[in-house]
C-alpha cells in the first residue's frame, strides 16, 4: 500500500475540490488504488440550513456514482451515511475535526478492515480535515445563500457577482402572488398566529414554484415574486409557471379545508403570470445589495396580480404566457394597467 500519494493529494490537492462529492470520489479511488478494499464510501456534514439538518454523499465503487442524501431538521436523527455503507459490507468511520458536529468520513469494505487498513484509514482522515474544513465552510455557506436567494441567485453570487449594478438580461415566465385583505386578518389576529398563516400560505405557493423548476426571487410581506428562467423554450418556461399556479392552488384548498374545519377563515389570493425579458442581478446600496429582477415585465405581472380581486379570478394570465401555452383559458378582455402603456390581454385559468 503506497498511502503516502493519497496523503499528498490531501495536503497539496484535496482543498481544490470543487465541492464534497468530488473530493469523496477522487479519495476514494485513491484508496481504492492503494489496495485497500473498498466497497463504498460515505462522507456527511452538517448544513446551516432551515429544513436541511445534515448533507451525506454516498460513493458505490461498483458504479462510481455519487448520489446525495439529505438528513432534515425535526425528524427522528438517522445515519445515513452509516446505514447506507451497512448494506455493503463491513463499515468503518472516523469524525474528522475536533468538533461534536464535524464532518463524518466512511468507508463500506469488500470485507472486514484489517487493523493495519484500519489504521491506515484512520491517518487519512487526520490530513484530510484541512480540506474537510474548508469543504464543509463552502457548503455551509452556499447552504445559506441558498436559504436567503435562491439556487439560482445563490450561484451567481458564489461565482462572484458582487458588483452593483451587475446583471444581466434574461427571458422568463414571472410569478406574482399575494394574500388578499391581508392587512385586515393581521389586524384581527394574533402576530405568531399569523406568522404560522404566512408559512403555510408560502409553503404552498414556495413548495409549488420550487417543484416544476421555478425560483422565489423575493418575499414582499404576504406577497411573492419567482421566475421561471427559459432553459430551453419559451413554451417550457410558461408551462412550467402554469403549473405551479394550478398546483399552488390546490394546495391552498387543501389548507382552506384545514382551517375551515378549526373554525378559521380561507385564505383568498392571486396569481398573475407574465413572460418577458428581465435584468436580473445586484441592486442596491453601496454595501447593501439585493440580487434580484426588475423591468418591465416585473412591473407588469404586479400590476396584473392587482386585478385578480376585482376580475374575481384567482389565476390570471398576460397574453404573453397565453401565446406559448396550450392549456384552455378564458379571454377576460384588455386591461389598462397602471404604469403600463399598452393595455394588456388577459386571460384566466376556467373554474377559478
């Protein structure tokens, strides 16, 4: 066994990974090279995130894929990792750091570890703790950017688009949504209990923007701004925001009946979809920045969420998205929108 290269790796290589499940794969290769007999490995960290309570990396030698598993906050604590190498063969594993919630390094053999592969094991995870560290640090952070921007947005920003100002211009299917008479139910209901209201009202609109591929730029008091980026038409795009709005709201009838049935009020709302061209980037103060969308498009799907309520339609749809869908709608006129030149076509889901 020539360990020594894999230990050099560690020191002189390992901290450039590009993320966790590179750095499992490439060290267990090297391991694997070295002669001993691995089956799999495992490596878990933990992430700052709000649902997310551990990210584990599975690595199988047979197929040399990596897949992820995710350990979610408010559940029963499990191991995957663990678990996992288990059904392999015989495990071995070695929390890397000194800290209680550090990462966690296993290995699934062929057969039972040999005192001196164990050892061996063992010296490898001490050098690979620096780059652990580090590792662990970039997940985390992105765990959080992720959280507070989006996938999307998050991305952009670890790839360095710190700058005001910088931005670019791309086409999208726009979500706007809002809480109808939300000022008066927060005005009769008790602030936690309308902190709990808002987070099943944006569990449902979230869960289903997040679902057929779209991202929430942005949560304004009960209101909601996503995109749904063209990734490969513009018909896909719209499609997919579509979707989202008919599946946000069966998800808030569902949580009507639940609130109706302990005595509490539905919750009306408005979805308004749009597809244009918007600058999508950091704006903002000088050391303050919000990485976010603007243009015309935004102004219009906003403008357009506003005549829900008095169109009496909980879904409504700019002739823009009209054009690249197929779904059947209802032509409800061409509306003058404030702040918009040209009056808009508008169109509604049927059955609303």
């Amino acid at each position: 066994m020539d360990l020594p290269t894999v230990i050099a790796w560690l020191v002189d290589e390992a901290g450039t990974s590009p993320d966790p499940e590179s750095f499992l794969a490439e060290m267990g290769r090297r391991l694997l090279a070295d002669g001993l007999p691995l089956a799999g490995g495992a490596l878990t960290i933990a992430a700052p995130h709000p649902i997310i309570a551990r990210r584990t990396w599975l690595w199988r030698v047979e197929t040399g894929a990596v897949i992820e598993a995710l350990s979610f906050v408010d559940t029963v604590p499990t191991q995957a990792g663990h678990e996992w190498l288990s059904g392999l063969g015989a495990v071995h594993e070695d929390r890397v750091g000194l800290e209680l919630d550090g990462p966690v390094l296993g290995w699934a053999g062929t057969r039972a570890f040999a005192p001196d592969e164990i050892a061996e094991l063992r010296l490898a995870a001490r050098f690979a703790a620096p780059s652990l560290a580090a590792l662990a640090a970039r997940a985390g952070s992105a765990a959080l950017l992720e959280a507070y921007l989006g996938r999307r947005s998050a991305s952009r920003v670890q790839a360095g688009a710190l700058s005001r100002g910088l931005g670019e211009t791309i086409s999208a299917a726009l979500l706007c949504a809002d809480l109808r008479d939300f000022t008066a139910l927060s005005e009769a209901t008790e602030p936690a209990v309308m902190i709990t209201t808002l987070d099943a009202w944006f569990d449902r609109i979230a869960g289903a923007v997040h679902a057929f591929g779209g991202e929430v730029l942005k949560f304004m008091g009960d209101g909601v701004l996503a995109i749904f980026p063209v990734t490969s038409t513009p018909g896909s795009a719209c499609e997919a925001a579509l979707r989202a709005a008919g599946s946000a709201r069966a998800g808030m009838m569902h949580l009507d009946t639940i609130r109706n049935g302990q005595g509490l009020p539905s919750l009306p709302f408005g979805v308004a979809l749009h597809f244009g061209e918007i600058l999508w980037g950091n704006i903002g103060a000088a050391d303050r920045l919000d990485f976010t969308a603007i243009g015309p498009a935004v102004n219009l799907v906003s403008r357009l969420e506003g005549l829900c309520k008095p169109l009496g339609h909980t879904v409504l749809l700019s002739g823009a998205v009209k054009a690249e869908v197929s779904a059947t709608l209802v032509f409800l006129g061409r509306h003058t929108l404030r702040g918009i030149a040209e009056p808009c076509a508008v169109f509604a889901l049927p059955d609303n």
